[in-house]
C-alpha cells in the first residue's frame, strides 16, 4: 500500500511503499522510483532505540568499523556475487553493490581480513537495509548484511580486528 509524502517539506512528492507480506517499507522518488527498503524489523529496532535512555541512538550492541576488504556471497536460489565490503562489526557487515538484494534475501558470505587476506572466513546473513545509492552515511550503494550463523571463533577475530582499530582515547 502506497502513502504520499504530503507534510513534510524536504520530501514531499516522495511516497511510502508498505509490503505487508515480505514485511519490507520502501522509500519512493519523486517519480517513482524506489530509493531504498528497510526491513519492519530494522525499523522496529529503530523506534525502540529512540525510546532507550541512552545517549545514543544507534541499535547496534556491537563496535564496528569502516575498511575496505573482499567480501564473495551467494544467495539460497545460487547466485554467487563478488564486491568489496566498506565495514564490519560483530553484528553483521556492509556489502558494497550497485545492484543489492531485496531487503530479507538469505546470504552464506565468506570475507578475508587484512591480517590474512588468503584466508576465507564463512558466516551467513540476512540483507536488514538496503542503500540503493550513496549518501551521507554510506560512501558506496549497498546493503546492510546482519550475521544470523557465525562460528565463535570468527567473531572474535572480527571483534579483536574492530577494537584494534578503533581510535584511542586520551584520558585529560
């Protein structure tokens, strides 16, 4: 079911598309055209963290961090893709693409880390967001991939790898 953007002045003419069966709101252009999804669960999660008392507003309960390093997935029907991600966190990585997956889509995704970049690490993940261009969050179009299978042993080299490449802080 589509809803105009009518009150809002930075968006309107824009439209919401929300797909109850595949659980998925998209984002509409102007003429249009679709200029990203989120999953209802991606949302949900957002308006929850809004609610929190906390001092920020992010959901993610893990650090991550933004590096360039190759990332090889497939999907369940085996489409096999190739790209390089833009970071990684305990939680999940994000897939640079022109052409992302709808938001849902299952992925097994193996990547290599700096420290060993011959070595191929296998995890899999659900595609939760969706960035179909560049914007202000995002240097690259792409998609937001959540880990729902990662073996222990891996998510502690991904977690070590994030912290040790977080900035330290100086104490005053």
């Amino acid at each position: 079911m589509k809803y105009p953007v009518s009150s809002s002045p930075r968006h309107k003419g824009k439209a919401i598309d929300l797909d109850a069966s595949g659980e998925v709101i998209t984002l509409l252009g102007v003429n249009g055209e679709p200029l990203g999804n989120l999953s209802w669960e991606f949302l949900i999660d957002q308006i929850l963290a809004s609610q929190a008392p906390s001092v920020t507003r992010e959901i993610r309960n893990e650090l991550r961090t933004a590096f360039s390093f190759r990332v090889k997935y497939k999907t369940q029907e085996g489409h096999r893709f190739e790209s390089h991600a833009g970071g990684i966190g305990g939680g999940g990585l994000f897939i640079e693409s022109h052409n992302p997956l709808p938001v849902g889509t299952k992925l097994a995704v193996e990547f290599s880390l700096p420290e060993k970049p011959l070595e191929w690490l296998a995890a899999k993940g659900l595609v939760a967001w969706v960035c179909p261009k560049a914007d202000q969050y995002t240097f690259s179009p792409g998609m937001g991939v959540r880990f729902t299978e990662i073996n222990v042993e891996i998510r502690n080299r991904v977690l070590e790898l994030v912290k040790s490449l977080q900035p330290v802080r100086q104490v005053a």
